[in-house]
C-alpha cells in the first residue's frame, strides 16, 4: 500500500504544476491509485498570447511521494 495519502499526493502535484505552469487554476479531476503509485488528473489553463486553452494533465506520484513522470495535452 501507498505511504503517501491521496490528498497528500494531489497536493504535492498541484504545488508542481502551479510552479511549471505558473497559475493557480488547477482543476483535479481524478486522483487514483495504479501499480503502488498515485495517478493524479485534471486540467489547466495554456496561455498562447491573449488566448487561453484548457490543457488537461496527468502526473504520477510514487509511495514516496517523488514524481515520476508528467504528462499534458491539449483538449
């Protein structure tokens, strides 16, 4: 089992995307448990000049709380 909570996993991935994607406006979606490590989905906004496009996202956490990989794609 996971050593790291659920809210603590998608904390630690809010905190990351915050920094990597400079804005607050970070949507969870789904957060999951998959092969012993947190799956954490969502979306947030791209900005591309004055025009802004939903982004969804995807990181994966493992037990000890370290990110080990991203991913994002545009809706």
């Amino acid at each position: 089992m996971s050593q790291v909570s659920k809210e603590y996993a998608s904390q630690i991935a809010v905190e990351y995307l915050k920094k990597q994607k400079n804005t607050d406006r970070i949507q969870v979606a789904i957060v999951e448990l998959e092969d012993n490590c947190w799956v954490i989905r969502g979306t947030c906004p791209l900005e591309f000049g004055e025009t802004q496009w939903p982004e969804k996202f995807s990181v994966v956490i493992d037990a000890k709380g370290k990110i080990k990989s991203t991913d994002y794609g545009l809706l």
